[in-house]
C-alpha cells in the first residue's frame, strides 16, 4: 500500500502516540455550544436586535438631496419602460391581426 502525500499527521506518520492521544483527549474534553450554548432564546433574541442595531449605525444614510435625484431616476426609468413595454406591446397587437385578422 502506498500512502498519500499529504495526508493528516497519524502515529503512523511520525506523530508520537502519546501525544496523538493527549490531542484526542483535549478535543473531547472541550464542550460543546461555548458561550452561545448557555444563553436562553430571549438573550439571544436580545443579542440580535443589539447587532442589528449596531449595523444600521454603521450604515452611511443619503442626504434629502440624493434621496430626491435617485426617487426621480428610478420614476423616470419605470416611465421609460412603460413606454417601451407599451410600444412593443402595441406592434405585436398590430402584427397579430395583420396575419390573423
């Protein structure tokens, strides 16, 4: 059998047992959950709405200015693409009827 390159350190491979062994023990002694385990579903409800709060304070929020030329960009895109829709709309009701009218 060969084995392959790379591959995870085992007594096998050079690591002493002893130590192999220690490593295996310090992995199973630690619990489980940490800190997040412990607190009950309130705190954690409480813990969220104190991160969401947080990041909306983060959050660098338009002037009334940008606010009002952005408003205006989206009103006048949707009127353009209404238009547009409505155009195309109205040539494929034409050609319709043309051919089976």
């Amino acid at each position: 059998m060969t084995e392959a390159l790379g591959s995870t350190a085992t007594p096998e491979s050079g690591r002493p047992e002893d130590e192999a062994d220690e490593l295996l023990d310090s992995k199973a002694k630690k619990k489980r959950g940490g800190k997040r385990g412990k607190k009950g579903p309130f705190a954690r409800m409480g813990l969220f709405y104190r991160q969401i709060i947080a990041e909306l304070r983060k959050v660098v929020w338009p002037t009334r200015s940008d606010l009002m030329s952005y408003t205006t960009v989206v009103i006048v895109f949707v009127a353009v693409m209404i238009g547009i829709v409505t155009l195309v709309d109205y040539g494929f009701t034409n050609l319709v009827k043309y051919v089976f009218g």
